[in-house]
C-alpha cells in the first residue's frame, strides 16, 4: 500500500527563487547583511575582555597608534588634493572670463535719451519735458499701466513712500 504524501496546493516561492523579483533579492540581502554584522558587533565586548586578559590590548593600542598617523597623512593628503581642486577650478574659471572679457569695454557710458524720444514715450509735448527738466521738485502720479496721469511741480509728497521714514 501507497502512502499518499500531502503536496501544497501552491508551489512555495522558496523552492522557486527565480520567481523572486531583484528589488526583493536586494533588500533581503541588505537585511541580512546588517543584522549579521549587528550580531557580530554585540560580541566584540566578549572578545575585548578576552583579549584584554591575554594581554593583547598592549600590541593593539600600538597598531592603533601608527593607523591613526597613516590616516592623519591620507587625510592630509585628501585636504590637500581639495583645496588644489578648488583653486585650480577658480583659477581657470578667472583666466576664462578674462579671455572672455579682455577686448571688451565693460563700463559703457549709458547713450542718452533725446527730448524728442522721451515726449515721444510719454505721449506729451517735448516742450513740457524740457520744462520739468529744469524743475527741482516734482510729483507724478502714473496708471497702472505706467502712464503718466498727472503732474506737480515744485510740489512736496504727501503720501509717504514705502521704506522711507
């Protein structure tokens, strides 16, 4: 007589790995991997008192000594190497602006506007300008557009304008 074994009605994921997606792979095994090096790190105090009573610490805190000169002058050199880095970028980021800008006048003086253009810009007689332009003091009042609405000469501001006490 047979014995009929049970078989699961699904096929485990375990026995299949290949059905298991990377990401899922990935994560398992960075799980693993952290919690196997927390479980070696909860017995590094057994070892250090292992160690401390066979006299090891002695030989230990002399490697640890040269290791920390070997990692004083790789840190030197590191800092070294970055700040060479950063100087070199600037200096070549100067040496290009000035090969950019050598030939060209930079300070230019502004061209000034004509009369004609200004009454032509504001949509008023050039006489009129010509006036206010010898005028100290003078109030104008635009739109929103940006349109001059009104204007008072040898007028004081009434309204206060804003960041000026």
């Amino acid at each position: 007589m047979k014995i009929k074994k049970d078989r699961p009605r699904f096929k485990l994921i375990l026995n299949m790995p290949g059905l298991v997606s990377l990401p899922s792979k990935i994560g398992s095994g960075v799980f693993t991997a952290v919690f196997w090096g927390l479980f070696l790190y909860l017995w590094v105090p057994l070892i250090t008192l292992i160690a401390w009573a066979v006299g090891i610490y002695h030989a230990y805190s002399e490697a640890e000594y040269a290791q920390e000169l070997l990692n004083l002058r790789h840190l030197f050199f590191i800092y070294s190497m970055v700040v060479l880095l950063l100087c070199g970028s600037l200096l070549l980021w100067a040496l290009k602006e000035y090969l950019r800008f050598r030939d060209a006048t930079r300070r230019r003086v502004p061209v000034p506007v004509e009369t004609s253009e200004l009454a032509d810009y504001a949509e008023l007689d050039a006489e009129q300008i010509v006036r206010w332009q010898g005028t100290r003091r003078m109030v104008a009042h635009h739109d929103d557009h940006g349109h001059l609405r009104e204007m008072a000469l040898n007028a004081v501001a009434t309204e206060a304008r804003p960041g000026i006490a």
